[in-house]
C-alpha cells in the first residue's frame, strides 16, 4: 500500500517549539537552554521538521541553526537596534496594505509563518491587527482597484502561503479581475522550510489567471537547497512562474564569501535568480548578526568577480521615507 506523504499542514502543525527538544534533537550543549528559553519567551522557537533534518547535529556554529536558535545574546539591548526599523507601523494604510513604492505594494495575506528567523525585521509586527476580516478583505481589494498606478501586488506576510490555497485562489481570481494590475508575485519562505507546501492545489490558486507570476524565495545558504525544495521549484517553473531569491546577509550564516557563492550557484543549478541581498534590518534581539557596511561592499565586490552577472544579487539596505531599496554598490 503506498504511503500518504505527510501534508504541509501536518508538518506545519508539528513544528519544534520546544528550545529543549530542539537541543536534544541536534545533540547540543545543554548550557545553551537557558538562553534560549528566556530569548524564545520574546519570540518563540519554530522550526518545522522538513527544515531541522538539514541541520547538522552538534554543531551550534551550523549556518541553519543559528538562522532559529533563540539566544540570550538577543535580549541584549542595543540603542541602534529598535522595534519597528523601518517605520511601517505608519506605511501600514489600510489592514492588510503596506504601500510605500510606486506601482506595488505588499498585501498581507496571511500573519503566520513556518518559522521564526531570529533576524526577522517584523519579529515585533503587530500581525494580530493585520488578520482580515471578510469586510477587510473586501477594503483592501477596493484600494487596489481605486489606485489605477497599482500594476503589481505583491503577497506577503508572516508568510502569505501560510494561508490556504482556497484563500490564495479567491484573492488571485479577485486581483486578476482588476484590469490595471499586470502582475502577481509571492514573497515566501515557506516553500524553503517546507517543500511540501508546492501542491498541485497551490499552483492551480497562484496560476490559473492571466497574471504573470513571480515567487521570490527566501534562501539565506546553499544547505537550505535540498533535493525536495528542487523538486519543489522544479514544479514551479514547469507551471510558467519565474523564481528569483532574496537573502540577508548574516553574521555566522553567510557572511563570507564561499557561502554566499556557493548559494548563487545553487540558485542557478536550480533555475532560480538571484535578486537581492539585504543588510540586517536593526530590529531589537537581532543585533548579532550585524555584519558591517565596508564588509558587506566587500563581499559584494567580490561576488561580481567570482560569479556571472546575473547570479549576482544587488546588496541593498530598505531605509523608512525612500522611494526603493537603496543599493550599497553604485
Ligand atoms: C521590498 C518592498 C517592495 C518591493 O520592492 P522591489 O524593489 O520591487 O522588489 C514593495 N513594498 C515594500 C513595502 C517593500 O519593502
Ligand atoms: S519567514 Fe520571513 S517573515 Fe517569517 S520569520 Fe522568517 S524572515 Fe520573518
């Protein structure tokens, strides 16, 4: 009899949220609980299944582990690191809206996430306040089709495929149906954590209208590529959607410059581009992983001298009040 494969919901559900089970898990320090309990009662521990069976047991230097380990370090206060870097508690317009560039603007479409990311610039977003209501949803739509200069939405989140894909197939035929949008895309990291989420359900809701679509994954090393994300994004592609990435550059995760081509080719082994490096966001309990402007030019330079053109992403910081991410290297 063959087996069922466990669906994403079920992996989703049965996450690691305990630091003490995670540690036993890996077989680490037991010196590292304390921390990680105190740190985690700020932001909780999430790592699903999927996603902790590519991390290297023993070893807390292991570039996966420390993107979910809570650690006392984060509870270190920093004066430049604050709760909401990048102002958007203001750009936050209507529920659900976040509308800061011309010609796009994210929808939050869904507030959960597969897993917490220390690093996460909206680890203090007050997401609670983003879960739509019927009404809501209907709100946000009407602002997208008031705003004729609107041309691209861009899911978001938490992670917008936390949501179901009944969710995500009303909301995609909902914005195909307004004539001024050209284009769709998804910001997720969902699919790296948790393969399984690529169904054929999932294809049908993001691509069965006119919309071009574009997923922009979240990948931070080339450890987190398996041979079920492959697939995963084999499937993606054979359905028309382009696949970009996007990283942060971390402190102890890639932050050199091995990793980071050994990522840029690992994207381009599996068919996906790319797009943009970001510098940290300084968000409060994320100040570890800082990895300075001169370092991070650096790695960049040498990026465009180890790779080809378009396998290099452009290292970029997101600053509150500009018009678009501001590239580090002119
Ligand atoms: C990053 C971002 C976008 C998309 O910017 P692109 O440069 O088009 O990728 C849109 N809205 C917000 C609020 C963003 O942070
Ligand atoms: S998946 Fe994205 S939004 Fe969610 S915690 Fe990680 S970085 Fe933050």
């Amino acid at each position: 009899m063959p087996v069922e494969p466990i669906s994403w919901q079920r992996l989703l559900a049965t996450s690691v949220t305990d630091p003490q089970q995670l540690l036993s898990r890996l077989n680490l320090d037991p010196s590292l609980l304390a921390g990680a309990r105190a740190a985690s009662a700020d932001f909780p521990l999430r790592v699903p299944e999927p996603y902790l069976s590519r991390i290297r047991p023993g070893d807390p230097a292991d570039p996966l582990l420390r993107q979910v380990l809570p650690l006392g370090e984060e509870l270190t206060e920093h004066p430049d690191f604050v709760m909401d870097p990048l102002g958007e508690q203001d750009t936050n317009a209507r529920p659900g809206i976040i509308h800061k560039y011309h010609g796009r603007l994210l929808l939050v479409v869904s507030s959960g996430c597969a897993v917490n990311c220390r690093y996460c610039f909206r680890r203090h977003f007050p997401y609670e306040d983003n879960n739509l209501s019927t009404a809501e949803w209907q709100q946000a739509l009407d602002y997208i089709r008031q705003d004729p200069t609107i041309s691209e939405v861009i899911y978001s989140g938490g992670d917008p495929l936390a949501a179901s894909d009944k969710r995500i197939a009303w909301l995609t035929r909902e914005i195909a149906a307004i004539s001024h949008v050209r284009r769709l895309r998804v910001h997720t990291r969902l699919p790296v954590v948790i393969p399984q989420r690529v169904t054929t359900e999932l294809i049908e809701a993001l691509c069965g209208t006119r919309l071009p679509v574009t997923m922009v994954l979240h990948c931070n090393h080339a450890n987190e590529i398996d041979r079920p994300l492959g697939e995963a994004v084999r499937l993606l592609r054979q359905a028309g959607m382009q696949l970009l990435n996007q990283s942060v550059l971390l402190r102890g995760v890639n932050d050199d410059i091995d990793s980071l081509v050994n990522l840029s080719e690992t994207l381009g082994d599996n068919g996906i581009l790319p797009y943009y490096l970001h510098v940290l966001d300084h968000v409060k309990g994320a100040q570890h992983f800082h990895v300075d402007d001169r370092r991070a030019i650096e790695l960049a330079r040498e990026m465009l001298a180890r790779l080809p053109g378009f396998l290099v992403p452009r290292l970029v910081r997101e600053t509150a009040g500009e018009t678009s991410k501001t590239p580090l290297l002119s």
